[in-house]
C-alpha cells in the first residue's frame, strides 16, 4: 500500500509541477513578487499532495520565523526542505549552486526571484560575492536561506557544516534562525517510496550576533542536529 500511494503520490507531483511551471511563465514578464506568490502557490499543492501518500506537514516553533530581513539556516536531508520554506517566509531568497541555474523553468524562476547563485568552486571570491549578494537582498528586507551542510544528508548524520554560513553571520551582524526537521525520514533523498507520518520543520530559538566563529559553528550544529534527532521517530 505504501509503493503505491507513494508512485500516486509521485506522479501528481510531477504532473503538478509540470503544470504549474509552464503556466505561470507570463509572470516572469512581471515583478519578482508574483513569482515568489506563485512558487507558494505550488508548494502548498505539493503539501495537499503528501497527504495521498499518509504524510503531513507541521511547522513549530512559529514565533521564532522571521518577518523581516534574517538568515535562516535550516537542516538539509531532502529537495522538500527547499519549496516548503515559500509557504510561511514572506519573502525567501535561497543560495543556490550555480548548477541547478541550467534547468529549465527552476532556472528562470529563481533568477527572476532573485535568488543568490553560488560557485562552490570560487572559494574565496565566491564567499566575497554571496557576503556581497546578501547585503543587497537585506536591503529588501528578505529571509535568506542558506543551508550550513550545503548538500543533502541522511537523517541522524551530521554533515560537514560549510563556511558560508559563518561568513554571512561575521559579515552581516545579524542573528541566525537555526531550523531542525526529518523531512527525509518521510521523503528520502533517493527512490520513490514516501513513509507515512509527520514531517516537521521546527524554527529554534535564533542565535544572537557577535559571536566568535568556533563558538557559533558549534553552537549552530549543535542545536540543528539535537532538535533534528528528536524528530526521527514521529
């Protein structure tokens, strides 16, 4: 029963992107806002969707989302942690590698939003221009997403936490939203099987600025992993 409500689950997810993708391209003729309406848009369907396959979808720790211009560092295990993130920040802007840029319509869509492209291979001058990339997406007031771990990972592993993320946090003197979830218990990184139950993105108590660079790493992945791990067995 799960292989099968999970290749249903599958299929309309894709024939709702699919959808959704190619109508909403006159947008990209309008303001960044209505694409970023439009990709909330589509990742509430895709929550109603999950419930086909037995999944839903809490978000806690509500008073510790940002309104305002922040920087949300959320724990990464699966592509769903991206989309998910358009339904209650009011403005979300990711860092993204300069890779996923060369797809059709995702492409687009995040260059009209005003996403922030990353070369992972730039290193220094690549940092200079994400430091350089965020003031002026704070400037709008905007959440920007960065995930610490930089890639997907498997749920109850830490992964190697990048330095971007204490780049921005030296540079910008702003705190930092941590944000837990087990997103990929339900929604694994590879397969097409969904396991039913209750995925959770859980906003933590945010970090204050000013802290030295060991102490906020430490600090960070300490908190994302040991609220992550509460979370696996729901």
């Amino acid at each position: 029963m799960t292989a099968l409500r999970s290749l249903l689950f599958v299929a309309l997810f894709y024939v709702w992107s699919a959808v959704v993708a190619i109508s909403i391209t006159p947008l990209l003729l309008g303001p960044r806002i209505w694409v970023l309406k439009a990709l909330d848009f589509w990742a509430s369907g895709v929550i109603a969707l999950l419930r086909i396959a037995g999944i839903r979808v809490e978000v806690r720790g509500r008073e510790h989302i940002p309104a305002g211009a922040a920087l949300v560092a959320p724990k990464h295990q699966c592509m769903f942690d991206v989309f998910a993130q358009f339904t209650w920040l009011p403005d979300a802007c990711f860092v993204l590698k300069k890779e996923l840029m060369w797809i059709p319509f995702f492409g687009w869509y995040a260059q009209k939003a005003r996403m922030i492209v990353v070369d992972r291979e730039g290193h220094a001058a690549a940092l200079k221009k994400l430091v350089r990339d965020a003031k002026d997406r704070f400037a709008h007031d905007r959440q920007l997403i960065i995930f610490p771990e930089g890639t997907r990972g498997e749920p109850g592993v830490a992964g190697d936490y990048k330095p971007g993320i204490a780049a921005l946090y030296r540079e910008l003197d702003l705190p930092v939203h941590p944000v837990a979830t087990n997103s990929g218990v339900h929604w694994p990184r590879h397969g097409f099987l969904r396991k039913p139950g209750l995925i959770v993105f859980e906003y933590l108590e945010p970090i204050p600025p000013g802290l030295k660079r060991a102490e906020f790493m430490r600090i960070l992945e300490e908190r994302i992993e040991t609220a992550s791990n509460r979370l696996l067995d729901l």
